[in-house]
C-alpha cells in the first residue's frame, strides 16, 4: 500500500513535470513570430527617402525616382535656371514655383503603387521635356 503511494506520487511528478515543460515550451514560437513583426513595422515606418533634384530649362537632372509602397519620400527641388515647380499630381505633391538659385521641399508618401509622372507646370516646360518617373513598388 505506501510502495503503491509512492509510485503514485512519483507518476503525478513525471507527468506535471512533462506537462509544465511541454506549456512552457509553446508559447516560445508566438513570441518569436511577435518580435518579427514589430522589427518589420518599425523598419517601415522609419523609412525616409530624400532626393536632392535639381531643375534646369527644360528638365530635371533626374528622370527616375524608386521608392517602395508606404515610403515617407522627401524631395529638395533646387532650381539652377528658369521659373520651375516640382509637381506629382495623383500624389497630391507640389512645390511653389521657384525661381533661378532657389530651393522648396516637398513631402508625401508613396501610398499607391504605380508609375507617376513627376513635371513642371511652368509653361510648356512639361512637353519640353520637364517631367520624370516616380516608381512606386
Ligand atoms: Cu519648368
């Protein structure tokens, strides 16, 4: 009768044991998947793009802009020559009109993807040739 209690007792120790360390051992993947997550949404969120474009009569120095989707984008638009904007229309993005030696900036995010047509509205400078890509991936 005691020898059959302690088997008993023993029996219950091996199992709990099994038991709490099978529980514990669970969980350890979902934290794992959790951790990635976070890392990935702060990498994006932390994402900023800036571009130094200059704009001469007619066209800009540079033809195309890649950004990834949800990219927080910058644009330093300088213009050496002229009166020039900077404009991306289905972005709702546009600079002031400036002048020869001036600089604007413009913010946006790249919340679609797609190829948009960057230009200056000045004119006829856009079929003169002032106008780029901007790629959204
Ligand atoms: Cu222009």
């Amino acid at each position: 009768m005691k020898n059959n209690t302690v088997f008993v007792l023993l029996l219950l120790i091996v199992l709990g044991g099994g038991y709490f360390l099978m529980s514990k051992s669970k969980p350890a993947p979902e934290i794992a998947a959790k951790v990635e997550k976070k890392v990935e949404t702060e990498k994006s969120s932390a994402t900023d793009k800036t571009f130094e474009v200059k704009g001469l009569n007619f066209a800009f120095d540079i033809k195309e802009i890649k950004v990834k989707l949800n990219d927080k984008v910058k644009i330093n638009f300088t213009n050496t020559e002229g009166m020039h904007d900077f404009r991306i229309d289905e972005l709702g993005a546009k600079t002031n009109i400036i002048k020869t030696g001036e600089t604007d900036s413009l913010e946006f995010v790249a919340s679609k993807v797609g190829t948009f047509e960057y230009y200056c509205s000045v004119g006829q400078h856009r079929t003169n040739g002032m106008w780029g890509k901007l790629i959204v991936e």
